[in-house]
C-alpha cells in the first residue's frame, strides 16, 4: 500500500456564498473531510441533523456556528464534537473558513 500526502489549504475555492467539500479519506465507515467555506451560511431553516457523529476542526479564518439553544463563535484552532442527532448550522463564515471534519459511523 503506497502512502497518500496532501495539503488541507489546497482544493477548490467556493464562490462567495458558497462551501466546497472533499473527501480525503473514507474507510470503515469513517469519512474525513475538507471543507471550504466563502462567507457562507446554512439557508433559512435548515438544521443539519447527522445520524453520526461528527468532529470538526477550524483550520483557517472564523466561523459561527447556530444550535438550538444558541451560537457558538469559532476562531481558527478551534474544533467541536457533535454527537449525532445534534442538530446544528452554520450562520456564517469568514472568506476564507477552512474546516478539517471527521465524520463518525453511526451506531
């Protein structure tokens, strides 16, 4: 088996608005994921409410992110865990928001 390498700051640039995702890895049903973010924001109403769990990392620029109770500011370095079935969004992000997520099996 031949060892993969990458840079989390390269991929795709999302429009302004908009996000980017990229699986990195996905094995055992473990999926690693970078996200890209341009000043972007879940649209009115919508919860994401994964069945897994969910740990996400801010690599770059600064983020806010909603929960039912209320918001949680992020700044580049921060990271949270998000059991399944907590129901979260994004309300905004910087230009330049860049997330590392691992997304858990659920079960």
């Amino acid at each position: 088996m031949t060892p993969r390498f990458g840079r989390l700051a390269d991929g795709e640039a999302p429009a302004e608005g908009a996000e980017s995702f990229a699986t990195l890895l996905a094995e055992g049903g473990v999926r690693v994921e970078r996200i890209a973010s341009h000043r972007a924001a879940s649209p009115a109403g919508f919860w994401y409410d994964q069945p897994g769990t969910e740990f996400v990392l801010l690599a770059r620029g600064a983020a806010t992110l909603g929960f039912a109770d209320g918001v949680r500011v992020m700044a580049a370095g921060d990271w949270a865990v998000l059991p399944a079935g907590c129901r979260h969004r994004v309300v905004a992000t910087s230009a330049d928001a860049l997330w590392l997520a691992v997304h858990l099996p659920s079960g």
